[in-house]
C-alpha cells in the first residue's frame, strides 16, 4: 500500500459543473476545454468533481466513475489536485466509487453523509467514514459537510475527535455551512497536515479570519482570479480591498437570488460567462430561464471586470 500523498491542499478549489448534452447525456468532449478555462482565464487549479455543484447524487454510479476518469485524465499535468467526491445513500456504492477514485489515481475523495437514513450522531458518522475511506487507503479524505441539504447536523469538532484512529488517510474537510463556531473549533483542534476548506463563498472572508486553508466553491469557477486576489489580499493584510472583492461577490450573488439563484441559474451563468457548452441540469433542477441569465450574466459583467 502507497502512503497517502503528503501534499496539503490549499487556495481555490472549483466545484466543477458536469457537462450535459441538450438530451441529458454526459458530454465529456467538454472537460478538457473546461479545465483550460479554469487554469488559464481563473487561475484555478484545483477541482471537485461529482459534489453538489456537478449534481453527484442525480448521476449514477456508473456516469460517476466515467467522470470521474474523464477528469482525472484530462486534468493530468494541468491541474495541481482533483478530489473526486464519492459520497451516495448507499455505502456499498460509495465504497465502489472510492476504490475506482484509487485505481484511477484521483488525488483525494470526498464523502458526504447519507441524507435518507442520517446518521444520528457523531460516532455513527464516523464509522460510516471509515467504511468508506477503508477501501482507498492511499488516497487522502476528506469529509464534506453541507447540513443544509443533507439535515445532518453533527459538530464537526465532534466528529474530529479521534478520526485519524480510525481514518490515517484524514486529511480535512470541505465545510460548507454557516457556524463559523463549529469551524473555528475544528481549525483549532486541527494538526498541521489537514485542510480546512470553507465552501460558503459568500462569506470567505470571515473563513479567511477563522484560519480556513482554501475554500471550494461554484462560484470559483467563473469568479476565481477574482477571489484569489481577495485571498491573496487578506494575507498581505490589505483587509478594506480584501473586503470590496467579498462585496462585490455578494452584490452579485444577492441580485441573482432575487431572481431565483438555484444551481440551474448558476449553471447558465457558467455557460453564459465562460462560453463553454455545459448544458442544462438534470431534473428535477429546472433549467434557467434565458432572460435571467442574460440579466445575471450582464450583472456579473458589470460588477467584475475581466482579469
């Protein structure tokens, strides 16, 4: 068994869309234009791959593992790290997902907690962990915690406790929720060799503050040279522009959640902004209506500039 890889993960990490045809098939023909645009117009170098932003848990096992490949070759000598999520409502599938991320040397996988039957508390939520991170022990692991959309509301300073006992390939987790109380702890208690990677992009800022390593987020994908100077900012101490970027990023997020901001928006303002073909999402997302993307897209351009 290879050690895990030792490299810890930080900066900017896109949550990345999955491409469909106008049918609703996969369109892999897509990926490697995507991955240009985001290293060489974003700055971007890091992806997510089948989480909430690319509708992981509308796709089946099998379209998984065929993006999951897809990214990871096209990705290859491109991108610094692909984490490829392999969370489902069945372990049995997850744990296929995680050891097909091994074989294809992914750089890391990421689980969410099962959302029908929830574990009920922290222990429990553990041991699911490990039941999945034991069939890719080389791979580094990361918990993604969104209690928002999965009702599981465990502390993750609860779940910490001893994970490393259980899981030695742990190395962080994507936390996308809004107790900055619970992250704060979890940076507090965290060794040097873990991530903490915030996924409100609304708020980075105050993640920045907290002692986040890096943030995952949709947005990153057409606003990211953007929030990297922000980043980049916070850490020279420039706090009053750091703040104008985060501002800014907010305006626009408000405007579009006037209009109804749901992952279809999002989804056709990547398309509208990057001029890729990604495609409309899969229900029961409902595609975006052409006029708010256009006043969205004319939103966003009015707001940031090209970098």
């Amino acid at each position: 068994m290879a050690p895990v890889a030792a490299k810890k993960l930080t900066g900017l990490v896109a949550a990345t869309f999955t491409p469909f045809t106008a049918e609703g098939d996969l369109n892999l023909s897509e990926i490697g234009p995507y991955i240009d645009y985001l290293t060489e117009k974003q700055g971007v170098k890091n992806i997510f791959v089948n989480g909430t932003t690319g509708e992981g848990m509308s796709l089946s096992v099998a379209e998984r593992r065929i993006l999951a490949e897809e990214w990871c070759k096209k990705a290859q000598g491109k991108m610094d790290q692909v984490i490829v999520h392999v969370g489902c409502m069945s372990l049995k599938d997850s744990q296929e997902l995680a050891s097909h991320a091994e074989e294809i040397k992914a750089d890391a996988i990421a689980v969410i907690a099962p959302s029908f039957f929830k574990p009920k508390n922290a222990g429990v939520l553990r041991m699911y962990l490990q039941e999945v991170a034991s069939v890719a022990p080389t791979l580094p692991f990361y918990y993604y915690h969104i209690p928002a959309i999965t009702g599981v509301n465990v502390l993750v300073r609860d779940m910490l406790e001893d994970i490393e006992k259980l899981i030695p390939s742990f190395r962080g987790v994507k936390f996308s929720g809004s107790d900055l109380m619970d992250f704060g702890q979890c940076v507090s208690y965290s060794p040097p060799h873990w991530s903490f990677l915030y996924g409100m992009d609304e708020q980075l800022l105050a993640a920045l503050a907290m002692g986040c390593h890096g943030a995952v987020g949709s947005t990153y994908n057409y606003i990211g040279c953007h929030i990297n100077k922000l980043i980049s900012l916070f850490e020279k101490g420039d706090l009053v522009q750091a703040r104008e970027i985060q501002f800014k990023m907010q305006e626009l997020l408000g405007y579009a959640m006037k209009l109804g901001f749901d992952l279809g928006v999002n989804k056709q303002l990547m398309n509208e902004v990057s001029g890729l073909s990604l495609g409309p999402p899969r229900l029961p997302v409902m595609p975006c209506p052409c006029a708010h993307a256009q006043s969205i897209a004319e939103k966003y351009h009015s707001i940031f500039p090209e970098c």
